[in-house]
C-alpha cells in the first residue's frame, strides 16, 4: 500500500489552474487559432478547463483533443506493468496546425518528448506549445514549459507528484507518493 | 476496466490461462492500435529498440506476415527464421535452439510449432517473452483474439451471443483458443460438425456439442467456419470432400436458416464451396478480410503489451 | 559371512499369513531360527516391517543400448534402494534379447555389477517385429523367467495362438504389453476429455482392452499362463476379473503411477507425465484401486524407464513414453493403498512379493527358514518428499518429484548380504 501525502489542498491546485488558464489566455486573444491537445490521463480534463476558460473570456472555443503517448514511450519494458492505452482524439489537422499539448506535471520531461514523437506523427504542425499545471524545475531533457500553473521546485526528487482532478478522482489535490 | 490493472504477464501461450479482464483488456488496447494502421504514419516507436524473432518451426503464410507487420508498425528489429533455416535440420533439439536465440538478447520470440505444448515448454525455460502464434491442436491466441476484436466491434458485446464454430474442431487450435476465450467473456459456443471431427468431450468445458448442421445454425449470431483439410478424408474422418461439403458445409441454402445479421467469420484460408460456399464468403455477412485487418490491430496490442510488461522473470 | 538377526521387526510374510512382531535370523545367506545364530550382528528393526524381498516384473535396465539412461549397475542400486531383491529385465534393449547370448549377456553382468537377483525376460519374437518367433526354447534354456515384446505387441492374432501353445512346453509365462497399433497410432496421451480440451493426440483405451481380450480368449483357448502389463483402464479390469472368476491363468499388474496421477497432470506439458499406457481418467484410476483392493490385479511392478534429460527435455509430442519408478513404488502404494485405507499391509505386501512370485512360477516366496534370505525392511509411517537429483538411479524422469509421500526403505538384503541401507 502506497502512503499519499498532501502536497497541494484544493484551493492550492485550483488557483494553480486558474493561473494557467490565464497565462494561455494571454496569447491565444493574439492567436486564436491555438489548438489544445491534453495527453492522458489528466491533460485531458485540464485541457478542457482551459477550453472553457477561453470560450468565456473570448467567446472562441478552441478545438481540444486527446493523446496517449504509451506506444511512444522510451521506457517499456522498464515498468512493472502497463496501464490501459486510452483514446486519441485529434479533431483537427495536424498539417499546419498551431498546437498547445497540457499535462498535468512536468517532471523529467520525458513524457513531453514521447508526445512530441507522437504529435508528429499526426503531421506536420506549425508550431508546438506546451502548458503544465505543476513545474517540478529539474526536467531530465532539455524541454520547458511555455505556461505554467505553478511551480514545485522544492519537492524531494524521491518522490512521485500525483494530480488528482475532480473529473477523474472527484476532487481537486495534488500528493506526494513514493516512486516504484 | 479498474484504473488499477495492469498487464503483467511475459508471455502470452493460450487463453486458458488469461482471466475475462486480461482478454477484454487485450481487446481494448487492440482498439487503439487499429487506428493507427488508419493514419498516414502508420508506425510508432512502441518496440523502438526491441528484438523480435518469428520462429515458424511450422509454415504459415497470413499468420507470419500479420505479426511482422505489426511488429514493424511497433519500430522492433525483427530476424525471421524457419523450421529449415534454423539448426533444427542439423539435430538440434528445440530447447537448444532456442537458448541460442535467446544468447543473443533477443527480447521477445513469436513462435509456431506444429506440437502441442510447445510453447508452454519454452517458455518454462528461457526468460524472453514468447507469444504462441499456434501450437499443434492446442492453441491459437492471437487468432481467437481477433475473432473476438471483430465480433465486439461488429456486435458491440461478447457476452450472450450465440457464436457456431463449424468443421474439423478435433484439430483445430483456433476451435479451442475461441471456445476459452468466448466461455470467458460469456458467450454461448456451439461446435458443430460430424462426431469423428467434434468429440462429446468438448461438453465437459461448457460447450454445446451437436452433429447436425441445422442446431448449430438456428438462432446463431456469428457462424465461424473452419478449414477442412483433405488429408482428414484419407485418415477416415469422413467419405469424401464432397460429402461432408454437402452436409456440413454453409451453401446458399442452409445460410438461409441464419438470421439476417449473423456474421460469417473464416480463419483463412478458405477451401471455396468447401466449408463454404463463394456467394457467402463474398456476400454481405462476411467479415473475413476485417478480421485480418483487425488482426494485424490484435497482433500490434499483444506485442506491445507482452514485451512492456517487464521481460525477466 | 556374519550370522545376522533382525530384531524387533513387525514381520509381514503373506505366503504364511504371518503379520507379528518377532526376530528373524539369516544364516549362510539363508533364513534361519534365531536361536541357531552363532554371534550374531544385532540389527534393531523395532518399528519397522520386515517383508520378503520385492520383487518387480517390469523393468528396463537399458544396457545393452541405452546406457546413457541406465545400466545393470545404477538400476540394480536403485531396485535395491526401492526395497526390491528380484527385478525382471525387459528385453526390448538394443540388441534386443531374443537370442540366448544375449541373456548370456546380460547374466554375466548382472552377476559381476548387479546387487539384486536379475531375471532375464526373452523377446517373443525375433527382434521384437512381431513376425516370426524367437527361439523360444533356446531363450528357455540360457535361463530366461518370461517372454515378453514389451513396448511392442504382437498384432498377428496367429502368431500370438501359435507362442501361447508352444511356450508351455517351458512352463514359462507371456508378459504382454496389451496395446492395438491402428487404435494407438500416433496418439501421446490418454484419450479423452484432457485430449481434447489440450488438443493433444489421444489414444482410447479401448486399443489396451482389445488386446488384454484377445489375450483372455487365447488363454481360454490354449491354456497359457498370460500375465498382462501394467493394466490401466476400467474396462481392462473387469475383462481381467472375468478371466480370473473363470480360474483362467490370466494375471496382471498395475504401477504405481496408473494409481497415483490421472491424465490431468498432462495440462503442464511436463513430459514425465508421458508413459505407455498413458495415465487414464479418474474413473479408470479409482478402478484399478479398487481392482487391486477385490484381489483381481495381484501385483504391483514399477515398469521403470529410464530416460535421459536430453530425452525428455523436448516437446512433448516428440518425448520417449516412459518414467523411472523402482525408488517411489512402495512409498507411492503404501500412501495410496495403505494409510488410504484400501489395502491392510499384508495385502499391500503381497502386491510386491507373493503376487510377482506367482506370475513367475516361484513356489513358496517367504521368508520360511531354508529359503534365500531376500528381505525388505522400511518405516511405513516416516513421510517424504521425492527429491530425483538423490536418486541411485541414472535418471530423473520421475513424475513424483516434489511430492510427499509415506514409507521409506531402510534396508535391503539380497542373499543374506546388505545390499542397500538408509
């Protein structure tokens, strides 16, 4: 049994995701033909609050779509097991396309490298941005975020930051866990 | 599906041994991976870096081609190598030949083998994964699988549907591999054919046995024919091609019988006006080619989730 | 050689309905009155059974040709170690013994590396092909115990009539491996619900009845003393029960693996679990519990067949048929049948001693003062777990490995001479 320790309360994560939505807020009135593609598991809800977030604002909902990046994984074999592939969704046209992916924490980065592969395979898009809820500062690739919820640089590196979405989980959290 | 399960096993030998949750986790991995053989890139770096090698110890032609392509759609290295190009005609035995192949850090070993067991035994034996891609009379996941993929897609559910599997059930893998797989997600199997060829004995896993045409056929939602081989007719299992196409053949008139919607499935390849009859193969009930084009969907998930589930024992 | 006196035992002799507890003396390599020992070497067997030797029907010993797998020196050892002092060699060697030098062979052998009484078994026909007779009497005459083409069966009904009549005028029995080859053909297990649930090759039993009828008719017919091989199928026995109300001089023995495991063990592919015959269903394996119990199956033989690791470490379509047996009998039997409840321990032991002795035509096999002093002394109750890397045996091939069973051998004596001791 994994022990969870609370990193972030609700109020805590939910200012985090009003802060992002502002930060893309803030670009997309420039270019409202950004695109937000949330990979699984919890870039997806988070993609969606931010589409929602910009339809009020602006009164333009941007397309929003859905990524697995597991077949695009360099780490396969390494886990203990292998979780559910779930969905992809692109609802637009890669080609060209001005693309911001969401997760939900940047962490060693590699995740973000997988998605890049997995993007790119769809087509050829104009541009890639990227927005995280939760930066954790010492990425293990060299990839940043362009949007930022906030920031957790002082999280022991021994642990594992898990979001919890109301979408997903029934409430807004973040907590600590031990890595496998 | 819990968000909690996770794939864990190394191999993947015969259905017999994987719980409904494993199979219906297969079939939903297997969704995804059928829409990316629908994109322009038809590939992704899933087995970037793996090592996969086909060892056909028995021929096959379709079975072979569908795991390389899905192997390369994965990005894996692939060696290919058959009962006579391998050290198996200088009197090495299996096992032996096998270890070699594992010494060169192979990660996972797709394997057919005409006796039954086979797989089981080498996989007793050496830490690569291996996935059994048919053994003897005994077991043919991976095809049982697609023909499961191609039933929920067309059906929308498993469970509750009468499924008629007709022919040479004694020698048949795929029989089998079907019958655990369906018995599992709760369907109801019927195996129909002459009693030389589909022994009372199947009624001991839950089947209905029955050597009449017609039982099988009434109210079936998916009729799945097997291929009849001709060396049967001189080992005495029945008079002639021509007899048992007549009485245990689907022709245009006893497809009659069937239901509007009931599916036509073939594991390939077809004796045509055999075990059935062209019109039907060809007509509107037949999803025979979408089975391979799902197999090639079912082959993808298995690769994947064999060689990610952590190698080593 | 010391006088010995076996103190203490509990002596079962079921040729004299003895089952008491008393001493027991060996003299010049014979049994003896304990009270005409000179000095002798005291051994304490106080809590344990002191019987007759073992004796064992069936047994492959594989030299000449195999010798890989076993030889007359490693399959002595492990009979001794199994409590047996009299074991029958199968000549389905290679060569095989169908010609009196080969017995020849395999006595000078057996008399300069055995350490238990070997009994040659002569091939009933010439290389064992089932299409001429060997020479029966000439076989009779380099000393053979029996005939047999075990691992074969002679197909041609004639050529079975024409051995049956012409063997007894060397009062000598058939040992018959009861098998019809166009209902075996090809099969590598029992056929039935495991067969086909697996997809393995099976083969009915219906091929060992046909044959194990034909024998019972034959005998019938000729009056020749057919003993049948390792039985194994329900309708086997009752063909047998027949015979034997009848009065037929028709016996049959069963092994202790055809008691022990069904043909479910078969669904781990191991290939120790493959043997001819087969292991049947439950239902045939409770039959012939209960044949042994009614008194219709007399003995109980090992067929010990030794394989390689080489051998059986392959498919399991492609292993040899066969596994090792001498060093599990008495614990395997003495598990099911005797702390089963089935058999007391005198019928248990007859199973081994006096029932054999019948098969073979020795008259009066106990432990009488006078009579060669073959003696079998275990712990019925000491439990253990079959572990094949201690077997005296050359092979492994055991499908007992792992298990726990009741009943260990202490010590063997063959002729008044320790021969094995644990």
């Amino acid at each position: 049994m994994t022990t969870e320790k609370l990193l972030f309360n609700t109020g805590e994560v939910q200012d985090g995701v009003q802060h992002l939505c502002e930060a893309v807020l803030r670009d997309f009135k420039e270019n409202p033909d950004y695109v937000l593609l949330g990979l699984h598991k919890q870039g997806v809800p988070l993609a969606e609050r931010i589409a929602d977030h910009l339809e009020e604002k602006t009164g333009t909902r941007p397309a929003v779509g859905k990524l697995d990046i597991s077949m695009y994984r360099d780490d396969i074999g390494l886990r203990s097991g292998l979780p559910l592939i779930r969905e992809t969704v692109i609802p637009f046209n890669m080609e060209d396309a001005k693309v911001i992916l969401v997760d939900d924490v940047l962490s060693s980065g590699r995740a973000i490298r997988a998605a890049l592969s997995a993007v790119t395979s769809f087509g050829r898009p104009a541009c890639l941005r990227l927005a995280v809820l939760i930066d954790r500062g010492r990425p293990e690739f060299p990839i940043r975020a362009d949007y930022v919820g906030f920031n957790a640089f002082d999280v022991d590196p021994a642990q594992k930051i898990v979001l919890k979405l109301t979408e997903n989980d029934g409430e807004d959290a973040a907590v600590a866990i031990q890595w496998r | 599906m819990t968000a909690e399960f996770r794939w864990t096993r190394k191999d993947l030998l015969s259905l017999y041994d994987l719980s409904a949750e494993e199979i219906t986790y297969i079939l939903d991995t297997a969704e995804e991976f059928k829409k990316v053989s629908e994109r322009n890139v038809k590939k992704v770096p899933a087995l970037r870096g793996k090592t996969v090698v086909n060892f056909f110890v028995e021929p096959s032609t379709r079975t072979r081609v569908s795991f390389e392509l899905a192997e390369q759609r994965l990005s894996a290295d692939i060696v290919n190598m058959t009962a006579s190009t391998s050290s198996l005609t200088k009197g090495e035995s299996l096992l032996d030949t096998v270890r070699n192949i594992e010494a060169l850090q192979v990660d996972l070993l797709v394997m057919r083998h005409r006796a039954t067991g086979a797989q089981n035994f080498i996989a007793q034996n050496v830490s690569c994964g291996v996935i059994n891609a048919g053994d003897g009379a005994h077991s043919h996941p991976t095809q049982a699988l697609l023909d499961m993929f191609t039933i929920r897609e067309k059906k929308g559910r498993i469970k509750g549907l009468k499924v008629a599997i007709i022919g040479d059930i004694l020698h048949s893998r795929v029989a089998r591999s079907n019958m655990w797989g369906l018995l599992k997600l709760g369907a109801d199997v019927v195996f129909a054919g002459p009693a030389t060829l589909v022994p009372r004995e199947f009624e001991e896993a839950g089947v209905k046995v029955c050597h009449r045409l017609e039982e099988a056929l009434e109210g079936a939602d998916v009729v799945n024919l097997l291929r009849i081989q001709h060396e049967r007719q001189s080992a005495g299992f029945f008079p002639s091609i021509n007899e048992y196409s007549r009485f245990f053949g689907i022709n245009q008139e006893n497809i009659k019988r069937l239901k509007p919607d009931t599916l036509i499935m073939h594991p390939g390849p077809i004796n045509r006006d055999v075990e059935l009859d062209s019109s039907v193969a060809d007509g509107p009930n037949s999803v025979i080619l979408e089975q391979v084009t799902n197999g090639l969907a079912v082959r993808m998930a298995v690769l994947f989730l064999v060689a990610g589930c952590g190698g080593k024992r | 050689m010391n006088d010995i006196l076996l103190k203490g035992g509990r002596v079962v002799d079921p040729g004299r309905n003895i089952d008491q507890v008393m001493d027991l003396g060996i003299s010049n390599g014979v049994f003896a009155d304990p009270a005409d020992l000179h000095d002798p070497e005291v051994v304490d067997v106080s809590g344990l059974v002191v019987t007759p030797g073992f004796i064992d029907v069936h047994v492959h010993l594989r030299q000449p040709g195999n010798t890989a797998a076993e030889t007359i020196a490693t399959g002595t050892l492990a009979a001794a170690a199994g409590g047996f002092t009299s074991i029958v060699a199968m000549p389905n060697t290679n060569p095989p013994a169908d010609t009196a030098g080969a017995i020849e062979y395999l006595r000078s052998q057996a008399a300069q590396k055995g350490c238990v009484r070997v009994l040659p078994c002569g091939c009933l026909t010439k290389g064992r092909q089932g299409k001429e007779m060997a020479g029966i009497g000439g076989l009779a005459a380099a000393g053979v115990a029996a005939f047999s083409d075990d691992g074969s069966c002679v197909q041609d009904h004639a050529l079975m009539r024409h051995l049956a009549e012409y063997i007894q005028s060397f009062n000598l029995p058939i040992l018959d491996h009861c098998e019809n080859d166009c209902l075996a053909a090809g099969g590598v297990m029992h056929e039935g619900k495991w067969s086909v649930l697996l997809g393995m090759k099976g083969y009915c039993s219906a091929a060992e009845e046909l044959m194990v009828a034909r024998d019972v008719i034959l005998s019938r017919m000729t009056g020749a003393r057919f003993h049948i091989q390792h039985i194994s199928s329900k309708e086997c026995v009752r063909l047998l029960a027949e015979a034997r109300r009848d009065r037929l001089p028709v016996t049959a023995e069963v092994t202790p693996h055809h008691i022990a495991l069904t043909d479910e063990c078969i669904k781990t592919y191991d290939t120790n679990f493959k043997m001819n015959p087969p292991l049947r269903s439950e239902e045939d394996r409770k039959a012939l519990i209960e044949g042994l119990a009614s008194g219709v199956i007399t003995v109980i033989a090992t067929d010990h067949a030794p394989h390689t690791n080489t051998a059986k470490m392959v498919e399991f379509d492609d292993a040899p048929f066969g596994v090792v047996g001498l060093e599990t009998a008495l614990p395997v039997s003495l598990t099911i049948l005797y702390h089963g409840g089935v058999l007391t321990l005198p019928q248990l032991i007859s199973k081994f001693t006096t029932g054999p002795a019948e098969v073979l035509g020795l008259k009066r096999y106990d432990l009488r003062n006078g009579n060669p002093a073959d003696v079998t002394i275990f712990d019925p109750e000491k439990s253990f777990t079959v572990d094949p890397e201690k077997f005296r045996s050359k092979a492994r091939n055991t499908p007992f490995a792992g298990r726990t069973y009741k009943g260990v051998i202490k010590r063997t004596y063959v002729g008044g001479k320790l021969v094995f001791q644990q």
